[in-house]
C-alpha cells in the first residue's frame, strides 16, 4: 500500500546513480519534478519514514557514492543546533535495512533543489 505502481516502476527503472527524493509537503515537489525523467509521485498520507522503509526492503542504496542526502536546515537554525527529528528516524532505518552505519550529506537548500531536479 506504501509504494504505488507508479512508485514501483520508478523504482524498477532506477540504476547506479539515479536518485529518488522523499520530502515533506513543504518541499516544492511539483516544479521540482517537472523536471526530471520520473516526474511526482505523491504519496499523500504516507509518512516520509514509512516510504524509505518500503524502498529499501526492495531497492538497496547505491554503494558507488553518498547514499543518503538531506536538505542543510537555514543557517539561523543550524546557530541553533536545531535539525530535523525525522533525520535520526532516516539513519536509524538505513543502517537497519543496509546493515551498515551511514551519515548523511547535508546538502544547502539552493544546491538540493538543483540535485532533485536530477
């Protein structure tokens, strides 16, 4: 029920390299993927955490490069000591699924939108 057919043949087709954004409602998912081969797929009523636990019980991370990427929080934030909660969940549910310790790269706001539109 996670992962939808078009999830699913998104998935399939994916190879070394390719990469698979799971955001939030903030994120601008819809001008973001108009731009890139697999397009949107929304998952609405799906918690982000559920969907990466569905994905990596049938597609492993790539092994050929930085795995997990996060969208930096604002520098006022980041003074603060402040990051998201879900980001732990993520670590947690990767080394659990990959059985290997993972950090995330933390990628600035500008430059993720720019690799989401890959």
């Amino acid at each position: 029920r996670v992962l939808t057919p078009n999830l699913l043949r998104i998935l399939a087709e994916m190879g070394h390299g390719d990469m698979l954004v799971i955001a939030d409602a903030n994120f601008p998912a819809a001008s973001v993927a108009s731009r890139t081969p697999g397009g949107l797929v929304r998952s609405d009523g799906e918690t982000s955490t559920s969907i990466l636990q569905a994905v990596l019980q049938l597609l492993p991370l790539d092994t050929y490069g930085p795995c997990a990427h996060v969208m930096q929080v604002a520098p006022q934030d980041q003074e603060r000591g402040l990051q998201p909660p879900v980001w732990d969940s993520f670590v947690e549910i990767i080394e659990q699924e990959e059985n290997k310790r993972v950090d995330l790269v933390y990628v600035p706001r500008d430059d993720f939108y720019e690799l989401s539109k890959q």
